[in-house]
C-alpha cells in the first residue's frame, strides 16, 4: 500500500526539468528605450532559414513560441545579442556560428541547452542596424537591463548580474 504521496517525489522532478524563471517586470520593459526605430524580423532558427539572414551588423534575439498553435500568441524571449558592433561579423555570420555549434554539440552550454531542448519551436529574431554610428553595446545593455533574459549570463549592469549570482 502507498500513501497519497507516493509518487509526488518522481512527478515533481519530472514536470521541475521544464521549469525555468523568467522575469515578468513591466516596469523594467517599459525603461527600454532606444532612438533608433528597431524593425524586427523573426524566422524559424534552422538551417533552411539561414539564407534570409542579412549580411548586415544587427542586434537579434532568440524567443520560443509555439507557432503555429491553437493557443493565443505568446512565446518568451530567452537571448538576446549583437554582432557586428566592433568587428566585421554580422547576423548572417553569427548565425552560422550558432549553426555550428548546435551540430557540432558545442558552445556555451546554456545556449546549446536552448537550441537543443527547443530545436523545434525556436526563432531567430533581428534587426539589420548597418549603421556604423549606432552603438550596439549601449542596445544590448538597455535591452538586457529591461528583459533580463534567461540563457544571458552577462553584459547587464552589476547590480543585476550580482542579484542573479545570489539567487537560489
């Protein structure tokens, strides 16, 4: 005979594996600003998708939605990044490398984790800022300050990155 909770220990650690935090503060989305109009494209991140990348420096960022869906629209941003901004890569290069490291199983792990464990419903959104003038640092961080994305590690003001540090 077992009791009521005989089974609560295996089922808790299967549906905790699909547990993940993300910050829902519309507070801090509402800070992102930027003077520049940001047009952003999406497609599906797999290698048929990768000819439709410009060849421009840009700022992009990975969501996971299910699309198409019975659902309503809804997906979460998980990264986001830049490339590009003191350097001659651009999107379409950077998501070749991304390419890469998804085949070759390598990379950052908690971007690999991403790819992977979602390799069906993610999307590679961007925008082309050709513009050499434009500071993409100063993009990345005020939109990681505001979204705090889940698989970014970095490049958010200290405060941020020391809180999450501490977090348990």
């Amino acid at each position: 005979m077992h009791g009521k909770h005989h089974d609560l220990v295996n089922h808790t650690k299967k549906y905790k594996g699909d547990l993940h935090s993300f910050f829902l503060d519309l507070k801090r989305w509402r800070l992102f600003k930027t003077r520049y109009k940001l047009s952003w494209q999406k497609l599906r991140f797999n290698q048929s998708s990768h000819s439709s990348i410009p060849k421009e420096r840009g700022i992009y960022a990975f969501t996971v939605e299910l699309a198409p869906s019975k659902l309503p629209v809804h997906g979460y941003i998980l990264y986001m990044g830049i490339t590009g901004d003191d350097s001659n890569a651009n999107l379409y290069k950077r998501y070749a490398q991304y390419l890469l490291n998804w085949k070759n199983e390598d990379g950052r792990p908690a971007v690999y984790y991403m790819m992977a464990n979602w390799a069906d419903d993610l999307f590679f959104n961007f925008v082309a800022l050709p513009d050499k003038k434009i500071d993409l640092a100063e993009i990345e961080k005020a939109f990681l300050d505001a979204i705090l994305p889940p698989v970014n590690k970095r490049d958010m003001e200290a405060t941020i990155t020391a809180v999450r540090g501490a977090k348990f």
